[in-house]
C-alpha cells in the first residue's frame, strides 16, 4: 500500500480495494493458466455484472495486505468469484 492509496482520513480509499481486488483476479486467471492477454487472443471477455463489498475494518498506510481469490460457482456463461482481503 503507497501513499497515494489512502484517503484524508488516513483510511485505503475503496477504489483502491476495487484495483486491489481486479490484479488478485488477474494473477489467478494467469496461474490458472489463461492470463489476460491470451484471454484477448481467444477473444474471451469477462464482465463484472455484480461487485459487492462488505467492510469489517480499514486498511491504513502499514498494513500488508493479502487477497484470497476462490472460483465459487461455475457455470455455462458465467461464473462467481469469492474475493477476500486480509
């Protein structure tokens, strides 16, 4: 976490969690073995559809952070990602 991550209140700005959150999903995707650029050549897209976030305490200028990324649903054209930070 740099500087420009945190709000006038000393807290992580939550956009900050959002691009936190889409490189976690990034890094799985290519450990899965389909990185983004070759999701482009295949011409796959993903669509984020819903993005809900529930806060149970803030990050501040310090804190490490952890991202767990888990494949909770699978479907025909679709599929949900459980994303937790630490």
């Amino acid at each position: 976490m740099e500087d420009k991550d945190i709000d006038l209140f000393g807290h992580m700005n939550y956009l900050r969690y959002i691009d936190y959150l889409e490189a976690a999903r990034s890094d799985w995707f290519a450990k899965a073995g389909m990185p983004f650029d070759r999701m482009t050549e295949l011409k796959i897209g993903i669509v984020i559809l819903k993005f809900e976030m529930h806060y149970i305490g803030e990050a501040v200028l310090g804190d490490e952070l952890t991202i767990e990324t888990i494949p909770v649903k699978l479907g025909t054209k679709s599929f949900t990602f459980k994303q937790k930070i630490y």
